[in-house]
C-alpha cells in the first residue's frame, strides 16, 4: 500500500496570504503545504482521506487516475472544501463513493446540497454515493478492513482511520484510552501536530510525540503543519529518528 501525501498544511495553509513570516517567504519547497490530505493507493484500489479546497490541484500533481472513494475525518472547510472537484472523477466513474460519519454527511448535504439533491439536478453537477461510518463498524475498502475510531477535535468528535498497518489521525486534541487500543502497534501512524506553542483544539508538537510514544509505531509523519512549527529543515533536525514532518508529495510504502 502506498500513501501520498497530497498536503500536509494546517487551514490556511503556507504560505499564508499576505504573511511576511519567515517560514511562509521560504524558498524550501518543503515549507510549502497545501490543506491536509493523503492518497492512498494498492493494487488497483484509490482512495483520499479529505477533499480540501486545495484537491484539485493535487489530484493534477499526484496523477491520481481513479478515485474509489473518499473518506472524512471531519466537516470542516480545510478537510472538504473540494467536493465540487470530484466532477472529472464522476464524469468517467459514475458516483463516487463518500464514507463519513452522520454529521458530516449531514454538513455536507446542507452546504453540497446540489450534489446530493435528485430533483432537477443540473446535469453537470456530481453525484455521490453516501456510506455512514459508525465508529464502532468497520468496513471494507476493496480488499482491505478499516477501523475507524474517534478522537475529539477540541469538542468535536473526528474520525480516523485504520487501515492495516496504516493509522491516519488530524485534528486531534484528546483521545480516549479504547480508541487508543484500536492502533496500537501499528507500522505507520500519521498525527496532527499543528505548531510547537499549545492550542485549544490540535496537538502541538510534544502533544504528538507523547502520543507517538503511547502507540509505538515503528514509524510516524506529522501533518497538519503550521507555519508557527518553524521551517521543516530544523523542525526535523530535532525528532527522534522514527518520527518524521510529513511534506506534500512525499510517498512512502507500507
Ligand atoms: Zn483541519
């Protein structure tokens, strides 16, 4: 199974707009980072978690060629803003299948309500075709289970994903004990580590590397970057060996 990480930025992404920080006049192409999302690809199966307002451009960058389906972790602008551009996906596949829990589907009907409508629907609008996640249920994506669970994203439950040896986490800020359990041991775990003050709804830093020690994966990429974690190069100087900051369009195999 491979993983491609299509951003790996916080909400505004970097560089912010209009920002003068250091970390956002970078010329590090590792300091640039699109909203958070990955591609996940084996066999013949595709799949993204998240369809930020940046999707389109890295469905282009990545030469994604088919999409199977799109998981949510959460309702928020950053992690669905590009639904509208599952439109060339839908053109050639049909309705392309969407896994959330209900009150992110919910969201999203309410703000994609013209996707989801089956009265006098525009004929160049998609379609999607609606699977609720419960997070006590896994379910199956081609030939591999996945096991969702929670965490909360200050109050706000999101869901991650286990698939395998692979575990996917952001926007986290706590987590409790049995949902813990469920990725334990993992190979691969990605976490959320927004910046290194703390912040009331995201794991800064040591919060994911504390987190990090708890699951024991032989390795973990931190994503959902701020520009106020500091440059890539020296941020990444400081980690233990198997803990690594994530960068848009690094792959790596598990
Ligand atoms: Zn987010």
């Amino acid at each position: 199974m491979k993983v491609w990480f299509l951003g790996t930025g916080t909400s505004q992404g970097i560089p912010v707009i209009g920002s003068n920080h250091p970390v956002c006049l970078s010329n590090d192409s590792k300091d640039k980072r699109l909203r958070v999302s990955v591609w996940i690809h084996w066999d013949d199966y595709s799949y993204v978690i998240d369809c930020g307002p940046d999707f389109r451009q890295q469905m282009l960058v990545s030469k994604c060629p088919k999409l199977d389906g799109i998981l949510f972790t959460h309702e928020h602008a950053d992690h669905t803003a590009g639904l509208d551009d599952i439109r060339p996906f839908f053109f050639k596949q049909g309705d392309v299948p969407i896994y959330a829990q209900k009150r992110v589907l919910d969201s999203l009907k309410k703000r994609f309500d013209y996707i989801f409508t089956t009265e006098n629907k525009y004929p160049g609008a998609p379609s999607v075709n609606v699977i609720e996640v419960k997070h006590n249920e896994p379910f199956t994506l081609g030939n591999k289970t996945v096991q969702p669970f929670i965490a909360l994203h200050g109050g706000l439950e999101i869901m991650g994903y286990r698939i395998g040896d692979f575990a996917y986490l952001t926007d986290v800020k706590t987590i409790a004990d049995e949902e813990v359990a469920k990725i334990k041991g993992v190979k691969v775990l990605v976490v959320s580590a927004l910046r290194l003050a703390p912040h009331p709804t995201h794991f800064n830093l040591q919060d994911a590397l504390d987190f990090i020690n708890i699951v024991k994966p032989e390795r973990a990429y931190l994503t959902h970057i701020s520009h106020l974690m500091g440059f890539h190069e020296e941020v990444q100087k400081e980690l233990p060996e198997n803990v690594f900051l994530a960068y848009d369009n690094l792959e790596i195999t598990i």
